[in-house]
C-alpha cells in the first residue's frame, strides 16, 4: 500500500463533504463562514477524520457511517488549532502554510470562527444520526466517545494545564497528563468512535483504543521534536514555539535521544496492538503508525 496516495484519496473525500457543510454564503454572517472556511481549507492533513473512516472500513468493510463524525472531528480540531493560535494562548501567526486565523480576520472574528466550528461539528454529528436512522445507539455513543476527549476531561484539560506549565519545574506525571489529553486523546476518539459506529465488540474495541494511544503519543513527542528540528516550510508554522515559551515537552524533560528511543518503542506497541485483526486489512494502521513516527510535517 503506498499510504501517501492513500491519504491524500481519503482527504478528497473527505473536502468534498466538508464543503458541503461550510458553504460559501451571502448570508449577513458570512465574514464568520469565510474565516472558517479559511483555516479548514487551509491545507490540514486530515489524519484524525481519515483515521475515524479508515476504523469503521475495517470493521464493517465501508465509511459512509462514520462520514459525519469525522467531519465533526476535523471541526473539533480546526477550532482548537484557531484558539490555539490566539494572541492569548501560543500567539502563533502562521499555521497550515497560511497567516494564522486571528492574523487575517481579527481576534474577534477568530474567536467565533473557532466555536462557530465547535457548534456545527457537533450539529453534523447529530445530522449523521438522521440521514442514518438506524444505529441510533452507537452513533449517540460514538458522539459521547468524541465529545470527552474533546472536554475537560480530554483536550481542553490538557490544553489549561499546557498553558499553566511555561517556566514549571520538571514534572513526568504532569507532562504525561498534558500529552494525552491535548493532543492524544483526540486521536484515539478518532479511532474508537469509527470503530464504536462500525458496531466494533469490545474486544475490537480495546484492542484498536491501544493502537490509538500509542500512535497519539508519538504524534505528539515527533511534534514536539519537530518543533526543534523540523522544517518550517514543510509544517507551515514557525518552529521553536516549544522554546521561546518556555513549554513542558517531551523533549525539554527527556532529551532527544530518549525521545527518539520513545516513539520507537511506541510504534512496537501499536503494532502489536493490532495484531488480532486480518494483516492485509489492517496495513493502512501499520503503514500509517510508521508514517506518523518518522513524518517530517
Ligand atoms: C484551544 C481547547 C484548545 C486546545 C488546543 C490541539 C491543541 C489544543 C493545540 C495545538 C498545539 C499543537 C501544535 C499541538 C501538537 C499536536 C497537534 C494537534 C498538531 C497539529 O495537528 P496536525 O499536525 O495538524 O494533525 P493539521 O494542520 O495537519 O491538521
């Protein structure tokens, strides 16, 4: 499988969706609909959706049923990238190869980009139950799935305590805690939720929250590597954020040979995790956990 063509299929389909749910409008509101549109089509990779397609094609063998909530994610993230951004969080001006939201609308105008994406991911997410009619439990559950990781108990947690942790004394509980709710637990809720629709068993669940996990965390440490060494060109933003505020990261507490030797370890694990499903069926997972440790934006 070349998991570079395989992505970028997936991303097509998922834009064309998208832009059936965010059109372009005339409506008196449209500046807060052209500032969302600007940053989710801004060039994102889309891996939290196509990971939410790709577990509901594994399990019942199509996407369609999961389509709405992975649009709903790929909302969820692009809200939380734009209040990221903001002056008064990571102060960023550029994300996705663009001017940050804030930089071309106004903070105003940014700040109700991100929850106008908010509210309609979880109105489309609500709508996926509708066009769907049965399933109506595992869709609620898939959406229950979704909106923890992206609450208080998931990414905004690990967002507050991110944003207390500049200039903190080396703490590893706390650094633990930052990366799997900030950036992890969005990802596994990707998963889980494509597979919570799919009618995944248990078993199949737990198994695939494992793989999850362990590639969300070394999402989250290559990030973190890459915000030192990477190539500002190729991730679209400007590198050394980590730094110049002072931030917890896997990086400042462990070393960059230690980080290293983490995501290694990481990508065993999520391999092994997927070990109870059909090996040819399952490849995209593998090729994409290896894509996701070494990738270079
Ligand atoms: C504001 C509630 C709130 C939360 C913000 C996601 C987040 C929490 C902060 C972003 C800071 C950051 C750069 C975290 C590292 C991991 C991450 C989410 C990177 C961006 O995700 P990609 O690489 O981005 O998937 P694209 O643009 O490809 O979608």
């Amino acid at each position: 499988m070349d998991i570079i063509n395989e992505l970028a299929k997936y991303k097509k389909i998922i834009d064309i969706e998208l832009e059936k749910v965010i059109p372009n409008t005339d409506l008196f509101q449209k500046k807060v609909f052209e500032a969302m549109r600007y940053s989710i089509f801004a060039g994102g990779k889309r891996l939290r959706p196509i990971l939410t397609l790709k577990t509901c094609e594994l399990i019942c063998g199509s996407y369609e049923e999961a389509m709405n909530i992975a649009m709903g994610i790929e909302m969820i993230h692009t809200y939380s990238l734009i209040h990221d951004d903001l002056p008064a969080m990571d102060n960023d001006d550029f994300r996705r190869g663009k001017p940050t939201n804030h930089r071309v609308f106004g903070e105003d105008i940014a700040i109700l980009a991100g929850d106008g994406l908010l509210n309609l991911a979880y109105e489309t997410m609500l709508e996926g139950i509708s066009l769907n009619k049965i399933g109506l439990e595992k869709h609620i559950l898939a959406i229950k799935e979704v909106s923890r990781s992206a609450g208080v108990f998931g990414m905004i947690g690990g967002q507050t305590v991110d944003i207390q942790s500049k200039d903190d004394v080396i703490e590893e509980k706390k650094l633990a805690f930052i990366h799997q709710n900030k950036t992890s637990a969005l990802i596994e809720a990707s998963i889980v939720s494509g597979a919570i629709v799919a009618g995944a068993n248990h078993e199949q669940i737990s198994f695939l929250r494992g793989y999850g996990q362990s590639i969300g965390l070394c999402f989250q440490i290559r990030d973190d590597i890459l915000d030192r060494i990477g190539d500002e060109k190729a991730l679209g933003k400007n590198t050394g954020s980590d730094e110049t505020n002072n931030k917890l990261t896997y990086l400042s507490l462990y070393g960059m040979e230690n980080s290293v030797n983490e995501i290694q370890r990481l990508n065993i694990k999520a391999m092994e995790s997927l070990s109870t499903f059909d090996e040819k069926e399952s490849m995209f997972f593998k090729e994409l956990a290896d894509y996701l440790a070494y990738r270079k934006s």
